[in-house]
C-alpha cells in the first residue's frame, strides 16, 4: 500500500488518492505557510480527503511541532469538518493501519499492546486534563 507523507494539500487530488486507494498522512495543520508546499495549507484537507474516501491519518511533524500537540491538531481538523469520531481514528488506527501495525496497535483490544490515556473531557475539546496513564498495563500516572 502507497502512503502519501506531509499530504498538506492532499485534498487537491482527492479523487485520484481515492481511486487508487493510497492513504494520506496529513498535516502539519499547526504550522504557517512558511515554505512552497505549504502556500495552499489548509485545516479542511484532512476533512476533505476524508469524504472522498481516503484513509487518513494526523501527524504533527515531531520534533519541529512536538509530539504532545497531536490533539490539538485533530482538534483544528474537526473545526475543518472532520467529524470527532474521525479525527479519533486519524490518530490511532488509522495510523496504524498505514504503517502495518494495526494488528498490535492503534485500538484496544485483547492481545493488542496499548498504553492508554484517561482524560476527564473530550480530548478534542481543548478543555481536557488527564485523569490516568496507563504503560504496560500499570498506573504511571493519576490525577
């Protein structure tokens, strides 16, 4: 399977994506236009490739715009029209999935290695605090 990386302005060939079923790493969506593949940059791709039926996924470009803004930036593709349940998926099976590991990781079920995060809103509301980390299966953190 074809994966675009960086599909910042995957959203101008949708169809084509779609049609040959490559999937698309969008993103950085927190970021300026601050280079040539970036002047079209806008937080309606994700939501746009999306609908056209392409498997996405959301990245944040990590190191350069750190690993933990991950939720913020599903949060800006939600404000671009992509629903909640969606954004969820773009950043954790659908990656997963991308990159063939989708049956150790990238969802919770039995035989599956997580490490799970327990927030006290929805982490796509920008008004959340983690409650709970979980590592291995043991408590590493709580509020």
């Amino acid at each position: 399977q074809f994966v675009v990386v960086h599909g910042t302005e995957g959203y101008r060939v949708t169809e084509l994506l779609a049609a040959e079923g490559v999937g698309v790493i969008t993103g950085p969506i927190l970021t300026d236009r601050s280079k040539p593949e970036l002047a079209g940059l806008t937080i309606e791709n994700p939501a746009r490739l999306a609908k056209a039926g392409v498997e996405i996924a959301i990245c944040t470009d990590h190191p350069v715009i750190p690993i933990q803004y991950l939720p913020i930036c599903a949060a800006l593709a939600v404000r671009g029209g992509l629903e909640p349940e969606e954004a969820l998926a773009a950043i954790t099976i659908h990656p997963a999935r991308l990159a063939g590991l989708d049956k150790r990781v990238g969802s919770l079920e039995p035989g599956k290695d997580a490490d799970v995060v327990i927030w006290d809103a929805d982490p796509l509301s920008l008004d959340y605090r983690v409650y709970c980390t979980l590592v291995d299966g043991r408590v590493v953190y709580q509020a």
